[in-house]
C-alpha cells in the first residue's frame, strides 16, 4: 500500500497516511487514506485542489458533509470491505 506525508499547515508536524484508494468525480481527483495499513483504523478523504501547471499535489480534507457522503458512497461501492462510521 502507498504511503503518503500530509503537510498540515501553520508549521503543524507531518503526518504519514497509507492510500487505500483514489477516484475521480466531475474532474476532481479524492484519496482514500487512513492511519494504519491493515485492521480498523481512522480514515479520512482528501481532496485534490492543485492546478494543471502545479508540480506538487495539495490535497485538503474533505469536510462539506454532502461532499463527504457522497464521496464516501463512491469509496464504499468500489470497496466491499469498507463501511465508513462518522465519529460524533
């Protein structure tokens, strides 16, 4: 599985992401990443916002709750072992 390293901003400590998967709607690339590479684990979506002429990716966590279950419904069709849970 790809590992990634999410920059956070204002100087926050990077954080390593293992890519589970990754699609494309409406022209928009998401990455399906959570925090350990096998078992249950905490997963987030991210969202692909660099342009066409951008040499590095700049990917933001996904937090507009219809993007986010909409996206997550995609993920959970292409996927038959994962089912997505919110923490409240």
């Amino acid at each position: 599985m790809e590992k990634i390293e999410f920059i956070p901003e204002l100087n926050e400590e990077p954080a390593e992401f293992f890519v589970v998967e990754q699609t494309m709607i409406a022209g928009t690339t998401y990455l399906l990443v959570t925090d350990q590479e096998e078992g249950d684990a905490q997963a987030l979506i991210l969202k692909d916002i660099s342009g066409n002429r951008d040499e590095k990716s700049t990917y933001v966590i996904v937090s507009d709750e219809k993007e986010l279950e909409a996206v997550a419904g995609v993920f959970e069709n292409m996927l038959d072992d994962i089912k997505f849970e919110k923490d409240e």
